[in-house]
C-alpha cells in the first residue's frame, strides 16, 4: 500500500501499480515481475526525458561536499578530478546543474557559483592559479579554471536518475508526483504489449500518450501535465507583462 514520506506526501510503490498494468494489457499475463519491469523502463524513460526537466524537480539533489587541492604551482594543484568524488553513493548523475564555492577556505563563510565554460576553452590558455571561476566537463572528469591555488571547498547541484530498487523491484518508491502514475501504469502496458507481439495495441497505447499526427488538436495525456516550474515562474513573472486578451488584440 502506499506510504508517507517524510513530509507527510503520500508515496507509491511499483507493487501499487503493477496490478493495474496487468489489468492495460488485458490480463494477457499473470506475471507482476515482469510488469514492475515495464514499469521500471517507463520511469527511467520519462525521468532521464529532457523534455520534461521541469516536471522531476524531486531528482534534484546536492552532491558530495569536496575538497579541491590547490597551490601555486604544479604539481602539487589538480586541476580535473573525478566526477565520483562528488557524486552520493549509489547515485548515477545525470547532470551537473551548478558548481557551488566556498572562496574563503577553512571558514567557508562566503559562497558563490562558478560558471559554466567548456575543456576547450579551458585548454587555451596557460596554466593561472587562483580562485577558479568556470568549471567544465570532460568525459567523467570535472574540471576547474583557473587552477586553485588554495585547497576550496566545493558542492555541486546535480540531477540524478530516479533510484531503482535493483534487489526487490517492486518495492521501488515512486518519488515523482502522484498524477504520473497513470502515464507509468499506460507506459509500462505499451511496453507489455510490444513484448506480447501486439503491436496495434501498443501504438494506440501511443497516441494515447502522445497524441495523434494526424489531430494536432488533440493532444495526448503527456500534453496535459502541469509543470510546476512554470507555474513558479508565471507567478512571479506574471506582474511584469501584460496579459493579453483575445478583445483586446486588433
């Protein structure tokens, strides 16, 4: 059944759901393992979507605080250091959202995010050492200009894939919001019907999800999902533009 999470909000499990899956491919199968499978697919396939980043701010996490080794010459400076280091165990990372520094070191009483540049970028110049003000990625490594000269401490905001419960698969928590669960549950049945061979039923399954091409005004059940960043926005943004009506337009 479901349960409360530590603020109160209530929280499923694939064991709640993976019955209602069975029910979408019309009991063609008995099997709930193999249904928490297609579950586990359709929320990593929506989680991992960029296109909707805005919805799955409950991915969103700190990583690991870390220490730079720094000085005035090389060696003994790092300049890249492994992604891992800043990465919670178990966690894989989908992206780096920002970089946070402390530039006051031991005290770390002043804080400031560093900006985003590229490796290639980086690679231009000749080795500086002082405060680093970008940060870049290269392969698994994440790096920082100019070279530290002192050992700051760093923390990064990192967005990472949903955790899966590998050992027990349907007690996986659902940490996405509850009106997700029937976009899972129809997901998961579009892929048991790909693997039961019936593949009408899974594209209608499709545009049910997605809408139909050839009725662009009828979007599917994806379309009607709130985004609460933009919501967010809209509130505080709203007071700075006009809104327009369909009046007041010649």
């Amino acid at each position: 059944m479901p349960i409360l999470s530590p603020s109160g909000v209530t929280q499923f499990l694939f064991s709640d759901l993976d019955s209602e899956v069975i029910l979408r491919v019309e009991n063609r199968t008995t099997d709930l393992a193999r249904a928490d499978v297609w579950l586990r697919d359709a929320l990593l396939e929506f989680t991992s979507d960029p296109d909707f980043r805005n919805e799955f701010d409950q991915l969103e996490e700190y990583g690991l605080p870390f220490d730079l080794t720094g000085g005035s010459s090389m060696p003994p400076a790092i300049q890249e250091y492994s992604e891992s280091s800043f990465v919670p165990t178990g966690d894989y990372n989908l992206a780096t959202l920002d970089i946070l520094i402390w530039q006051d070191p031991p005290t770390n009483s002043i804080r400031r995010n560093l900006t985003q540049s590229h490796y290639q970028k980086a690679d231009r110049f000749q080795p500086t050492f002082s405060l680093p003000t970008e940060w870049y990625r290269f392969s698994n490594l994440i790096g920082f200009t100019p070279i530290p000269d002192k050992n700051y401490q760093i923390q990064t905001r990192m967005l990472r894939q949903h955790p899966i419960n590998d050992n027990q698969l349907n007690q996986t928590v659902i940490l996405i919001p509850r009106d997700w669960n029937e976009i899972l549950v129809w997901a998961a049945a579009q892929r048991g019907f790909m693997e039961l061979l019936e593949f009408e039923k899974a594209a209608a399954v499709s545009r049910l999800l997605h809408g139909d091409p050839k009725y662009p005004n009828r979007p599917g059940l994806l379309e009607g999902r709130k985004k609460r960043r933009e919501m967010e926005a809209f509130r505080t943004e709203a007071v700075l533009r006009p809104m327009l009506r369909p009046y007041m337009r010649r």
